[in-house]
C-alpha cells in the first residue's frame, strides 16, 4: 500500500517539477534570454522575482520528490 502512495507522490511531484520548468522558460523566451544571467539583465522587475519565486518553489519539490525516491529504495 505505501508503494502505491510512494508512487502517486512521485508523479504529482514530477508532473509539477515539469510546470514550474515550462514556466521558467517561458519567462526565458520572453526575454529570448539564453541563460539566468542574460534573463537577469533583460528582465524587468516583476519577472525577476517571479523567476526566484519559481526556482525556490522548483527546489522545494525537488526535494520533497529527493525524499520520497529515498524511502522507495
């Protein structure tokens, strides 16, 4: 039973890591940034916090996602 829960968990993480990218680089192409320190000089203000606000919500489940690999193993 836990296995299926471990399973779920990972999908909803994964599925939401790949959001959080697709927003991320929409962010990139709206500035037709190539990297974060292009994006940073291209980008106004508001863009640039909603990039940190999407990189610490990316770490937050990358982590979660981290720990729940490590309980399956």
């Amino acid at each position: 039973m836990e296995k299926i829960i471990y399973k779920s968990m990972k999908k909803v993480f994964t599925e939401e890591i790949k959001e959080i990218e697709d927003e991320i680089n929409k962010l990139f192409k709206k500035y037709n940034a190539k990297d974060k320190k292009d994006f940073l000089n291209k980008a106004n203000k508001e863009d640039v916090e909603r990039l940190k606000h999407l990189e610490d919500q990316l770490n937050r489940v990358m982590e979660c996602l981290r720990r729940i690999n490590l309980k399956v193993i």
